[in-house]
C-alpha cells in the first residue's frame, strides 16, 4: 500500500524528475531547476525546501539528458598546473565558488606542469565536447596553436597569457606592474642592495621585451623598471637563480646565499611559496627578516599572514580575477553565434607591508 511520496515512486519504478521534486516541495518547476543548479532568484528558505525534497526522493540530475536536451552541461573545466601550492590552493577556491554562484557545476584538472597532459586534456573528446561547457586554462606548456583550434570549438579562456597574439580572452595578473611595486617597497624601506628570486636568469633588456613565456619575463620587466626609475642598475649579479618556485627550492637557495655571504638588503621573490621557504632558509643559518635582509612575496596567499615574520607582498585581486573570467566564459557560452574580440585584461593587487619588511628598530 502506498503512502504517497517516494514510495509511490519506488513503486513505479520510474525516474524521480524535476515535476516530482516541485510537487513535493509546492513550488514550480522552473524554481526547483533554479535552485538545483544554484541561480540567482530563489530564496534561501525555498532553496532548502527544495533540497530537502530532492533528498528525500533521491532525485538525480541527469547531465547526459539535459546535455541531449539543451546542448549545454552546465559543467565549467578548470584546468592547472597543480593542486598542492598556495597559489593554486587559494585561486582554485575563488574561481570554483565563483562558478557554483552563476549556476555552473566546476570540474578541476591539473596538468603537473606537463604540457603533454595538457594536451592529453585539450583531446580528449568525451572532456572536451561532451562533459562541459568552457575551459577556464592556467598551465604552463600552452600549445597555442591547439588552444586555438580549442577555442574555435568552444569557449575557452585563459589565465596569465602573455603571448603578442590574442589566441582568445585572457585574465592576467598584474605581474609587471606588481614586481615593480615590489622592488620599489623594498627601496623605499631603505634596501640598496636588492636581489630578484627567479626561475628565468638574467635577460638582457631585448630578450626580456622579446620573451612571452610565462609570467617571468613581465615580472622582471617591472623589476627593472623599478631599478632604472631608482638610478640603480640592473644586472646579472641582482637575479638569485632557483630550480622552481616551491617552498623546498627557496630553502636551498637561501642556504646557498648565506653560504656566500649574503650580498643583499632585500629581495622579491616571484610568488609567496618562494618567500617563505626563502625566510626559513634564512633563518636555518641564523640570518633575520627583516633585520638582516627583508623579503617580498607575490600573489597574497593566507598562509602568508602566519608565518613568522608575516610576509610583505603583493596581493592580487583574485575575487576580480574569478568574475572577469567566469563572467566571460559564460558570455560565450549563453551567446555561441556572437563575435567576441579577444581581450587581455590585468586585475588589481594591493601592497600588503607586513614583519617581512619593517624597518628594523
């Protein structure tokens, strides 16, 4: 005998669907697709009613219909080059929420700094034409001519593209003119003596202009802007070489440093891991931030409010970032027939002066 509800359900055999849910809950069935897929427009209390009846029937989306019905998933990929940074850590939190709140589901990808996977990624056929609807893409290894062609299929836009030629939309941080404030921080604290932690060794003032591989380049760019503003040089002796951007890397590069004789007041490094592994290196061989040397960071994770010192750095607005670039990709995909000129944009930072770069007592 039935009782109504999911037993009357069950007892059919049939598929819960989206009419069942808003009968259950006494709302239309537009506002249980709203609140499913987490649009703008429907109460809160409504929300949670209607979540409470999917629940309670069992109710499931299924993708594979309403893709054959709309030709849409309503899934966003965003692909990275890892997981496991703080910088990956912190954006990867912005932009998924960022997506969630216009009513997309987010499915992450990494590529572990391999541009063979990311191609792996870009071919896949069931990834790329089926599963979702856009790719928000920040890797390194970039095969522009294939996120062309991607980006002709679908749509697609990129995070940090520095390249002369616009293959499609792009959101980049502010890297040259973040460096530049950096440098220009640690002069004004009083630092004469300034090194640059990075991955790119010294480039000449052709090769930096000519170089678009990555953020290193306008990175350096603005440093040396700042040393040239200054009336100071800039050259090979002022960028400290390092194997890559983690915590692990700094720490030996500042062994390596104070095993030298520490030449320098301050240094920027080009993200915040590099920072703080740099000021525990440091502090391995007893030299002090910010008495000895002070340290910039770049990109405003968290975990650089707590470290000891806490650490200076240049914070870019990835709340900025996340809504230019969701609210982009979905311009394309709500109007596929539209021509949209690809753009580059560059968000804002802020200087946060932090322990890292007191001026000593």
């Amino acid at each position: 005998m039935s009782t109504g509800g999911i037993m009357d359900i069950e007892a059919t055999g049939r598929t819960v669907t989206l009419k069942d849910v808003a009968q259950e809950a006494g709302v239309a069935t537009m506002t249980v697709s709203k609140a499913l897929r987490n649009q703008p427009g429907v109460k809160t209390s409504t929300r949670n009613r209607i979540l409470a009846a999917a629940n309670k029937l069992g109710y499931r989306g299924n993708i594979s219909a309403s893709a054959l019905k709309s030709g849409k998933t309503g899934i966003i990929r965003v692909i990275v080059n890892e997981f496991d940074v703080p910088f990956y850590s912190k954006f990867l939190e912005i932009i998924t929420t960022e997506i969630s709140e216009k009513g997309y589901i987010p499915f992450v990808q990494k590529t572990h700094y391999s541009p063979i996977t990311l191609q792996e990624s870009l071919d896949n056929n069931f990834l790329a034409d089926s599963m979702s609807d856009g790719d928000i893409i920040h890797a390194s290894g970039s095969d522009f001519d294939q996120i062309r062609e991607m980006s002709r299929r679908r749509p697609t836009m990129l995070v940090d593209s520095c390249t002369p030629q616009l293959v499609t939309s792009s959101v980049n941080c502010p890297n040259e003119e973040g460096m530049r404030a950096s440098v220009q921080h640690l002069i004004d604290q009083g630092c004469t003596r300034i090194g640059l932690l990075s991955r790119l060794p010294f480039m000449t003032p052709t090769e930096l202009m000519n170089s678009h591989i990555g953020v290193a380049p306008p990175r350096m760019r603005g440093a040396r802007a700042a040393f040239l503003e200054n009336g100071m040089e800039f050259t090979a002796d002022n960028v400290i070489p390092i194997d890559g951007l983690g915590e692990e890397q700094a720490i030996e590069a500042a062994h390596r440093l104070a095993n030298e004789g520490l030449r320098f007041d301050g240094i920027a490094c080009m993200n915040d891991s590099s920072a703080i592994g740099l000021i525990r290196g440091l502090a391995d061989r007893g030299i002090s931030v910010p008495k000895d040397v002070k340290v910039m960071g770049f990109d405003g994770v968290r975990m650089g409010e707590f470290t000891v010192p806490s650490l200076s750095t240049i914070a870019v607005d990835m709340e900025q970032m996340a809504k230019l670039l969701v609210g982009q990709l979905i311009e394309q995909i709500e109007h596929p027939n539209e021509q949209i000129t690809p753009s580059r944009t560059t968000v804002g930072f802020n200087l946060r002066k932090r322990g890292s770069t007191a001026i000593a007592s």
